[in-house]
C-alpha cells in the first residue's frame, strides 16, 4: 500500500504523534529533536564560567546545575580558573560531549571564535552569559543586565554621594574601569561617563591625575591588588594635599581594595561606587564606609538564561528585548537585557528584601 518512502513518513508521523502523547517533559533519551528544531530534554548544557572574580561568578555555578538538573538537562557547568586557553578546552569537551546549548560567562570575549564555531558546526546554540562574546557570527544569544545602565548608575550615585558630603564642587576624583579583555568593562566605563562627562567638562569634577581614558583606568583581571596599586600610585602623586572626594569603581571586589588604598594611606574615605552586592562591600556599605553598590541578582540571571534553554529545547525562539544594543563587530547579537538596581544604605533594605543572605545584613 505505501511505497517505501510513504511508509517511511507514515512511521515519522506515527513517532511524532507518540512524542506528543508521551510529552516532551519525560524525555527522549534518543537525542531526537521536534521538527521545529528542539532536542531530547536530557542533553548535556554546558557553561563554562570564567574566574571567580567576584561572588556572582560563584552563585552562578550552583544555580545552573540546580536549574538545570531540576528542569531534567544534564549540565556541565566548568570555571576556567586557569585561563583563556582553559576555557577554550572546556568548550571544546562540552562539543564532544554533545552539548546542545552552551552558555558562556567569556574571561576574553575575543579569544573563543574557533571553539564557538566548532560547537555551532556540531549543533549547539550558543547563549554569551554576563559579557558579550565579540568578533564572532557564532554567538546566538545573549542574557545580561543592562551593563550600560549599570554605569550610569554608577556614574550618577557617585555625583549623589558626593553632594550629599559637599554640597557644591568642584569634586576631585580617579576613575577605574574593569579588566579590558571582559567585554562588559568598557560598556560600564562608557555609561559611567555618560554621566561624568559633562561634570568634567564643566569644571564640577578634576581628575587630579588626569588620567581619564579607558585605557589609563582598567584593572587587568578585575584583581583587587592591581587597583590597590594603582589607587596607592594614584594616591602619592596627586592626592597630598589636595582632597579627593570620589572614586569611580566598576565593582565591589575594586571597591574595597580601593578603600583599602585609601585607609593605608591614612586619608578619609571618599565616595567609592562598586557593584554586585558581594557580602563585604553590602557590609561596608551598611558601616558608612563604601557609598553604593549594583543589584544584579544572580538568581534572576541564571533563571533567564536557563528560560532561554527551555524554550530552545522546546523548538521555540528565547524571548529577546532587545535586539540592537549589542554588536559584537560582525553581528548584532539578540539580547535579553535585565534592569540593574543602585543601591546605597538609604534603600539596601528595600533592595535585599527578597534575598535570605543580604537581607540579614540591612536589619
Ligand atoms: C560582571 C560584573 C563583575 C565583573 C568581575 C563582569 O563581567 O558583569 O558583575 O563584577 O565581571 O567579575
């Protein structure tokens, strides 16, 4: 009655059928996919984090085996504490193991293009996690809180703090950026002076060492002693007698070593940004010592990335919000971009309401 290929259909659509009626949430050991372009329920989703450069990194790893175990992937979550070529190893197993998504929190945004490529060759769909991934078309993805934002906040809550000590400038204050092979560090840099800026030109803010460049500010590797260094340096040179007021930090680990600078040399703490409510620095903040600090919540981060894998294995597209912000130097990377909270000892309370461990350090 059918000829081969009839038959053939007929068996395809008769395994679809029992597909649908055994319902994807079981699970199909067999690695097949929905015509529509999903996969089995249990495939490997890698994610492979860079260093532990601040807590979030850390909480991250946890959350994504959780999530991803309780919502039936089988993950395999790496930190590449070792380095770039590290990461570029993990991936590579990641595509051996036969990953379907891979997740990627980049240490150099620029450096995994050959492993990225060779994942998407196999089938994989690749999510930039946290710090875009650049220079490459294989990148699908990407999920990360507002990174520019996150800078004018910065930008704008270091002006606050300041006029909250001393109500009319001119200000004196340094500026510090991120490590540069991290995507996101220039992003925040430039939002912070999207905000700075004007002040500077204006004559409200000094630089008393003048350095103002991106290039003069970065932090290589996000290492605390590197921006100890510098603020020591920064310090020494121009800062004897003349006060200085603020302090642009790009994150708390920063934070708190620029402070610790700032102590050593027996001077008043000036107003000193941060970002990622690590611990110590929500503690600082509550003892009046670093002034602000970003809330990304990690936990709602992980979930939107884990969100972009289920629809994924489902054969649907992620939700994105935004689909120009993000060019990566050969694409225009479709992003879900999450709202970045400033948070100084006025609304800390408020903000960590939710979150069982900061929470307790507000009351
Ligand atoms: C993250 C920050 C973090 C920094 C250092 C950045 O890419 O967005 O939250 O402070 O890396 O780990």
């Amino acid at each position: 009655m059918f000829g081969k290929a009839g038959k053939a259909a007929a068996v395809a659509a008769i395994a679809a059928l029992a597909l649908t009626a055994c319902g994807r949430s079981e699970g199909t050991s067999g690695g097949s996919s929905s015509g529509s372009g999903g996969f089995a329920q249990n495939s490997v989703i890698g994610v492979a984090l860079p260093q532990k450069t601040s807590e979030n990194w850390v909480l991250a790893e946890g959350l994504f085996n959780d999530g991803l175990k309780s919502a039936g992937f089988t993950p395999n979550v790496q930190f590449a504490n070792g380095g770039v070529s590290e990461q570029q190893n993990q991936i590579s197993t990641m595509v051996t193991k036969g990953a379907k998504v891979i997740i990627v929190g980049a240490i150099d945004g620029s450096q995994l293009g050959t492993q990225l490529k060779q994942a998407k060759d196999a089938g994989a769909t690749i999510i930039a996690y946290d710090r875009l991934l650049k220079n490459t078309d294989a990148v699908d993805y990407y999920v990360a809180y507002d990174n520019f934002k996150v800078g004018q906040l910065q930008g704008q809550a270091l002006l606050d703090g300041m006029k909250a000590k001393k109500p009319s400038g001119p200000y004196n204050i340094e500026l510090f950026a991120g490590s540069p092979d991290d995507a996101n560090a220039k992003v925040f840099f430039d939002g912070a002076m999207s905000v700075l800026q004007p002040k500077i030109d204006d004559g409200t803010l000094k630089v008393l060492s003048g350095q103002k460049a991106f290039d003069q500010a970065v932090t290589q590797g996000w290492k605390a002693e590197n921006a100890q260094k510098r603020m020591d340096t920064l310090l020494a040179a121009s800062y004897n007698s003349a006060p200085l007021d603020g302090v642009l930090s790009p994150n708390d680990t920063l934070a708190r070593a620029i402070i610790t600078s700032v102590k050593s040399a027996g001077k008043p703490i000036p107003v000193v940004t941060g970002q990622d409510s690590e611990v110590e620095s929500v503690k600082s903040i509550m003892a009046g010592e670093q002034y602000s600090t970003i809330n990304k919540d990690t936990r709602n981060l992980v979930a939107k990335a884990i969100d972009m894998v289920k629809k994924l294995q489902a054969g649907q597209k992620p939700d994105i919000n935004d689909d120009k912000s993000y060019n990566n130097g050969v694409k225009t990377v479709p992003a879900y971009l999450l709202p970045p909270v400033i948070v100084t000892k006025a609304n800390a309370k408020e903000a960590y309401a939710n979150d069982p461990t900061l929470s307790k350090l507000t009351q």
